[in-house]
C-alpha cells in the first residue's frame, strides 16, 4: 500500500479481483511477525493456526496459503475437524473455522498458487514426525493443542554465533520461549530438510515472548515479553536486551542492562557447542553482580 492509501499498479491480484487492490496473498490466519531477508529478496511471516499448525511461511505475490481449508501442512493431519487439536479434546471441534473433509484435496484444488508452509507448528501426523518432538507436553490443559503461538519473528543474518546464520528466530507466546529455524542456501527451507532437523527451542520460561529483533552487530538481541503466562499489557519491565558472544566452547546469552541487587538470583543461558552445532546446555542460578553478568537471563 503506497503512501497514498491505493492499491499498488503492480499487486498481484489487480486483473483477478478487477480493481486496484492492495492484497498481495491470501491464506494466511493471523499473521503476527515479518522477517525480510535484502539478500534473498525474500519476506516471511508468522501466523497463528487454530489450535495446532501454526505457521511460518515465505510470503510470495499472489500466493495462496490455505486458510481456512488448509492449516498447516498439507498432510491431512485435521481432516474431519476445524481445528488440529488433540483426539481427547472437548469440544471435538473447537475452531469456528469451516469443517475440513480433505486438506490435500483442498490444496489441490487452488492448483499452482497454493504455497505449504515453510514451517508448521506442530502437525503430529505420520508425515512428519520428527517435528513433534519439540513440542513434548503430553499432560495439563496446553496439552490438548500442539502448538507455538508465534509472535514476533526476524532473521539472524551475522557470523557471530555459529550454526545461526541465515536462521529465522521466532517467538513464542504458548510455550514462552524462542525456536531457531535454520534455512537452507536458498530460504526456502528448512536445513537440512523441511523437517525439524535443525530447528531448535532456546530459553523456555514462563513468559509470553512477543517480538525480536537483532542488532545489526549481531551480539544484542531484543526481546519484548509478557511478564507472566497471559498479556500483561504495555510496561517499562516487559522488555528484555541480551548480549550474545562466544567464549571458547560455549557462546553466553547474558543481559548487560538490568543488575540484580546483591545476594539475590540471577540467571544466565549458556550454550555448548556439539556436534557442529549450538544447543542449550543449561541455565543456572549464580550470586552476586559483575559486569555482563548480572540482572534475569530470560529463563
């Protein structure tokens, strides 16, 4: 949309719908972040699903991503619901979205422009199994619906960190925490494939992660939270800045802005690299302040 308030000339759907329009691609439920990657020219985007398949998707011009017939993947994980919510959920059809006889059927149907999502959160079906193992509460009422909730969403782009670069780094406001998606050369998948494999969860916690965004040196991150498991709205404590560096073997996330007073906890997330790659090792309580290492390391 221009400055003027029209439709671009060059959007997509202009000769379909018969008027300047200002939509570029349909489908999508409930998009809450955007990432642009310059390199790549390439823009993606965050989405709720209902209840489970909560997508991350490479956003194309005159593209279709299939809600609410589609959610998620094409994998016909929800046929015969509205919603991909546990079998033990009641009701058995929560969403208000239109019942789904047949995904695949469904996506079939918008020929060449549907697009599947690069990512989905978490379709627990045959074709994918991998990808539930991030999400592995299997009691309590979250458990009835496999899901993220992303928010915010952006693009780690530096060298900094290793086994980072070109990852999308999402937020979640389900499970308080933040999922590294590793792309491929091209940004169009998943590394190595367009499972799970190399898609990673990062400083769980109660809070509700909002949005992200990193510093173009690529040592400070931002994070915008909820203080607790529900919105707390707008407040001065509800933002977080991490610093992240590597130290030998391991890489620190600490945040250098905010001191713990002396004697009480602070915490701080370390990762070890393994296996050519970084995983969370641990996060621990230590005491005392010191510099870049003091105040609440999102966990």
């Amino acid at each position: 949309i221009p400055s003027t308030g029209t439709g671009n000339t060059t959007n997509p759907f202009n000769l379909t719908l018969g008027v300047q329009s200002a939509v570029w691609a349909k489908g999508i439920r409930n998009n809450q972040g955007f990432a642009y990657d310059p390199v790549l020219n390439r823009l993606y985007g965050s989405s709720h699903g209902p209840y489970s398949d909560d997508e991350i998707n490479v956003i194309e011009g005159g593209m279709n991503y299939g809600h609410p017939y589609v959610i998620g993947y094409k994998d016909g994980n929800v046929n015969g619901t509205t919603a991909g919510a546990a079998p033990n959920f009641n009701p058995a059809h929560p969403s208000s979205c239109p019942l789904i006889v047949d995904e695949v059927h469904n996506a079939d149907s918008l020929g060449v422009t549907y697009r599947d999502p690069l990512f989905s959160a978490y379709p627990n079906s045959p074709t994918f199994p991998s990808i539930k193992s991030l999400w592995d509460v299997t009691t309590g009422t979250n458990a009835q619906w496999p899901s993220e909730g992303w928010s915010g969403l952006d693009l780690y782009s530096n060298t900094l960190v290793p086994g980072w670069k070109n990852s999308l780094i999402a937020t979640s406001l389900k499970w308080g925490r933040l999922v590294r998606i590793r792309l491929n050369a091209t940004g169009t998948m998943t590394a190595p494939t367009n499972t799970a494999a190399d898609t990673v969860s990062y400083l769980g916690s109660i809070n509700r992660y909002r949005d992200i965004a990193f510093h173009p040196n690529g040592k400070e991150m931002f994070v915008i939270m909820d203080r607790g498991t529900s919105g707390s709205g707008p407040a001065a404590a509800n933002h977080r800045r991490l610093w992240l560096y590597p130290n030998g073997g391991q890489c620190y996330a600490h945040q250098p802005d905010e001191r713990s007073r002396a004697g009480s906890p602070a915490k701080r997330a370390i990762f070890d690299r393994r296996n050519g790659d970084w995983r969370e090792l641990f996060a621990r309580e230590y005491w005392g302040v010191g510099p870049r290492r003091t105040g609440v390391f999102l966990r």
